[in-house]
C-alpha cells in the first residue's frame, strides 16, 4: 500500500525531528520524488501544497528547479492562495538570467487587469522582484495606470514597481514623469514615499527629468514643512517624529535637486534650517534625520551660515554616547575638510578627545581626521596629543610606517644625533618589534658616527663604545626573531658603520658578514657576497662613494597622493598605526610602544627648533 503525502506541517515537523543529515537527506529525497510524481499527475487539488512542500525543501538547500513549470502554472489557477503559492514560486524559483521567466508576462498582465486588489498586488511584488528589461517594456503602461487609478494599497506597490522600471529601463523614464509630477499632490504618506523614490530614480536617470522636477522644489519643500511642524500621529510617528522614512526620502531627493543648481538650493534653505534647529536629538530617528539634513546642506549650494550649522551638528555627534554616530561624524567631517576647513578647526579639540575613545575604529578616524587638521598654529599641541595616542597603538605597525619615519627623521639634520641614541636605547631593550628594528639599524648605519661621538644637544650625552654597537647589531643578525629584510638592514648597518671604525672592528664586521654568502635567502646571499667583494677587492671604494650616507629620499607615495586623494573621492585614506590588520611582517602579537616613544621623543621632549612646515609636511606619512 503506497504511503500517504504528507501535508506542509507534518513534513516541516519530520524534517526538524531528523537526527542525523542523511536521515534528513533521505526523507528529502523520498518527499521530493512524491512531488515529483504528484506533479505529473491531474491532482489540481492538491498542487498547491505540494509546491509549497517543494518551497520548504528548496530554502533548505535542496534541488527544487523541477517545480518551475508548475510555478507557472499554479499562478494562473482561480482561488487566490493558489495563486499565491504560485507567485511565491515563482520569486523564488525563477529569476531574469533564464529565459523561463519570460512565460509569466501574459499572466501577470491577466492580474494586473484584474477586479482585484488582491490579485493585482500579487502580480505587482512578483513583477519587482524578478522582472526582466523585456518584461518592463511590455507592462509598464499597465503599471503606470495602476499607480494612477487603483486602490491606495496597489498604488503604492505600483510606484514601486515603477521604481523598478526605471532602474532596469531607464529609457522609459519620460513615461513617468507626468505620473511623477501627479503623486506629489497625494495626501497617502506610503503613495508619497514611493513618489519621492521614483522621482529621486528619475532624476538620477535623466537631465530632462531633473530640470522638470526642479520646477517643483516648493511642493516637496512644503511636504518637508508639514512634517516637521506636525503633531503626533499614531499610524506614522516614531519616538515622537512624524513620519521619519518619509522626511529622509524628501531630503535625499532634495540634494538631488538642489546639486549644482542656486535657485533650488535658495528655495529650501529656510525649511532645512528649520529641520536642523527643531529634530530631536535624543533617539536614533531624529539623528538619522539630522544626519541627511547634514547631507543635504552640504550637498546644495547653501548658504554659509547653514553649512556652519550643519557642521555644528557634526560637532554634536562627536560628543553622543553612541560610538556608530561618532564614526559617522568624524567620516563626515573629514570630507567637508577640503571645502570648510575653518569650521571643522572649531570642533578640534572635540575630534582630539576622540583619540582616546575604547572603539579602535573610531580612533583610527579621530587620527586620520586630527592629522589633517594639523596646522602651523597648533603643530605643537596636536602633534603632542598625537604621539601621546600612539602609546595604545598596539603592536601592529603598518609596512610604510618604516620608509615613512626613516625619511622624516632624515629630513631633519639637526635630530640626527638625538634620533640615533633614542632609537639605539630602544633597540637595547628589545629587538623584538620589527619595524622599530629596521628604523633602529637603518639610522645605526646612517649616522653611527655622532652615536660614536656622543654629541647631542637636546639630553645629556653619553658615548657609546664601538663593541656595544656590533653586538647589538650581532644580537639582531642571530635572532631567531629577525626578519630576512631586518637582517639586510643589519647587514648594510655594519658595513657603514665600518667606516667609522678601527681595523680590528672592521674584521669583525667582515667576519660577521662572510657568515651570510652561503645563506639560503637569496637576498642576503647577494648583499654579503657584494659586501665581501668590497673588502677583497675594492677596500677603497667603501669610504669614498659607495658607504656614504644615503641622499635625502622622497616621501613614498609623494607622486601618487593626489591621484589617490581624487580616487577616493576626496577623502585623505592617510595610512596610520592604528590600523589592526594582520600582516606578514610582524611575528610577535605583543603590544610595544617603543615606536612611540622614539617618535614622541623626537617630536616633543627635544628642545629643538625643529621648523613648523617639515613636521606637518612629514608626519601625516609617519602614520
């Protein structure tokens, strides 16, 4: 006797109770060949639950495409959850890349004709969801008339179907625009939302539809105005605004108007002033409307008192509890830094608090925006603040912060000496960090001779011996925690430094660098081979050109930092320490501030006269 089908309920409770997955797998498959069968047969009846048994096990994973011809036809029956069952098939198991699609267009034409509501909503989600270019062509002219004349319930669905329309086609987009112009008088807040997204689509799309919607900036103004000054309504009003979806979709479309455009711009200033000055700010609703009015303001041709406004109320941001709003606000203040820069530096000491904020990612923010807001007047406090910050950093350290802090420490003559001892007792304490390594030994090589002498202005001088010099250098060459690129730095260190010494150093730098010839890194291989044939061959060439000091480098990326700034839309992605991604650099997840304390030394206790311009020039590329 031939098992019984199981209805929707008791399949999805069979299926749940499953213990293992092929037991699960197995009573899938047995249920699937039922539907199967059941399809091939005349059970009008029962063909709509058996498609939505098939829908079930298609949202678990399973094959189900066999059940798309029976989608198609299971739409067309008579009794509205059938036709249901069908459409939700038909979203599910059906989309625009396959040509089967195309089949529905009659049907959905049928029900969009049809007496009712119900029937034509069906057809309308369906038609938005999975429409095609070809499928738009044909049913736009039904779609437009329903948007007209139909139920407020289809007309809302219909808009946004329109919305649809003009997104896959935007060549029909002039058949839309009386139909634009005709919502702006509903008094349906829902019809009026789904206006403004068709109208702000419109205007995306074409010029001619912008410079015709621009013509009735007043009338969306005035439907801004009635909700800002209205009272509460229970059917619309959340945490007390009155209708807050509606209120951002007008501002949206009246950025889209008012960009590039004087008149426009003058005839919302006053009503996004009055935005601005009555939203409550202590729920999420009325910041999210502050925000695009924000938006707006800085995106029309306002007036300069309202962008300092606006800017204000960045301000205000920084200083809420919530960490997703400050974020916001700083993003949004370093793109208006460009263009209003003297009302950002108002809210500096603001954005400065921020570096101490327990979010890394709105630190990582507040640093790039503080960097860019350092300036001749307050080089001093900002970059002290700055490297203070740098204590918290953590242990990762980007890649070109090295390159970076070498060429700033490079272009300041008179730090040479101080940076060298700073760097040598932090090396001392730990060859463990990397990136402090390779600046430590690079700086080590460059001017070993003033850590010779001993000469240094800013702290009390202290003379190191040449063997505490080659042993640390020996330490970082034999650590197991060096890096190949640490050890070349080391390598070159000990070369230029033998310069400066005696003959008996020499050979123990020459012996130091003969272990490396038979090294399986080809890299160091190579530079203690070249190194070697220096001392056998061309003893003289090391103290006349080839060891002298480096020349002054160019910042890396100096050539390609506007070309950067333009591709990232004006925003200045200024690399910094901060940043926590994991990198093959770095070995050692351990926190270390030594980085920091060499740069804060450098820039802050040195009683140095250090110019303004070099340290705003060079310490943007530092992080």
């Amino acid at each position: 006797m031939p098992e019984a089908p199981l209805t929707l309920a008791v399949l999805i409770r069979t299926i749940r109770s499953a213990r293992t997955q092929a037991e699960e797998r197995d009573l899938v498959q047995r249920e699937s060949a039922k539907i199967r069968g059941a399809f091939r047969g005349d059970e009008a009846e029962s063909r709509a639950t058996n498609l939505a048994k098939l829908l079930y096990i298609h949202m678990l994973g399973y094959p189900a495409h066999f059940g798309q011809m029976e989608c198609l036809q299971a739409h067309c029956l008579a009794p509205i959850p059938r036709k249901r069952i069908g459409y939700l098939g038909a979203a599910l198991l059906l989309d625009e890349k396959q040509d089967t699609h195309l089949l529905l267009t009659n049907s959905i034409k049928n029900d969009l004709l049809h007496s009712s509501s119900w029937v034509q909503g069906l057809a309308l989600s369906t038609l938005g969801s999975l429409g095609s270019a070809a499928m738009f062509r044909d049913l736009a002219g039904e779609v437009e008339q329903l948007a007209r004349k139909a139920q407020p319930s289809v007309r809302r669905k219909a808009v946004v179907c329109a919305v649809h329309i003009i997104r896959k086609v935007p060549d029909l987009t002039d058949m839309f625009i009386p139909l634009g112009k005709h919502l702006l008088t509903e008094q349906t807040y829902g019809i009026l939302h789904g206006a403004m997204m068709l109208i702000a689509e419109m205007c995306e799309q074409s010029p001619q539809a912008l410079q015709s919607f621009s013509k009735h900036v007043s009338q969306m103004v005035g439907v801004l105005r009635n909700l800002v000054v209205a009272g509460y309504s229970p059917d619309h009003s959340i945490s007390g605004i009155s209708n807050p979806f509606l209120q951002v979709q007008i501002l949206r479309l009246l950025r889209i108007l008012g960009r590039d455009n004087e008149d426009t711009s003058e005839a919302m200033n006053d009503t996004l002033a009055q935005v601005a000055t009555n939203t409550e700010t202590t729920r999420n609703v009325g910041n999210a409307i502050l925000y695009e009015t924000v938006l707006t303001i800085m995106g029309v041709q306002s007036t300069s008192g309202l962008r300092v406004l606006a800017i204000n109320i960045l301000g205000r941001f920084l200083l809420n509890k919530d960490r997703n709003i400050r974020y916001v606000a700083l993003t949004s203040l370093q793109k208006l830094l460009q263009t209003e820069n003297s009302a950002v530096q108002r809210h500096r000491d603001t954005v400065l608090s921020c570096l101490s904020d327990p979010d890394p990612t709105v630190k990582r923010r507040a640093l790039q925006l503080s960097l860019a807001l350092v300036s001749n007047s307050n080089v001093r406090t900002s970059v002290r603040l700055l490297c203070v910050s740098l204590r918290d950093a953590g242990w990762y350290v980007r890649d070109d912060c090295v390159p970076n802090l070498i060429c700033l420490i490079g272009g300041a003559k008179e730090l040479h000496s101080y940076a060298v001892q700073q760097l040598y007792g932090a090396l001392v304490q730990d060859i463990s960090q990397q990136p402090l390594v390779q600046v430590a030994t690079w700086c080590i090589g460059e001017y070993g001779n003033l850590l010779l002498d001993g000469s240094c202005e800013e702290v009390e001088p202290k003379q190191v011996h040449p063997e505490e010099i080659l042993s640390l250098l020996e330490r970082v060459l034999q650590s197991h925690l060096s890096l190949p690129a640490t050890r070349a730095y080391a390598l070159t260190a000990l070369m230029k430094l033998g310069t400066h010494l005696q003959d008996s150093d020499v050979n123990r730098i020459r012996s130091l660098v003969s272990i490396y010839c038979s090294c399986h890194d080809i890299e160091l291989q190579q530079r203690a081979v070249e190194y070697n044939a220096l001392f056998r061959k061309y003893d003289h060439l090391r103290y006349s050109s080839v060891l002298e000091k480096m020349p002054l480098a160019d910042k890396p990326g100096d050539n390609e930092g506007e070309t950067e700034k333009e591709q990232n839309g004006g925003e200045d992605n200024t690399p910094n320490v901060l940043q926590m991604a994991p990198s093959h650099n770095h070995s050692q997840p351990e926190k270390s501030d030594q980085v920091g304390d060499a740069i804060l030394h450098i820039d802050i206790r040195g009683r140095h006269r250090t110019k303004r311009k070099m340290v705003n020039k060079h310490f943007r590329s530092l992080l």
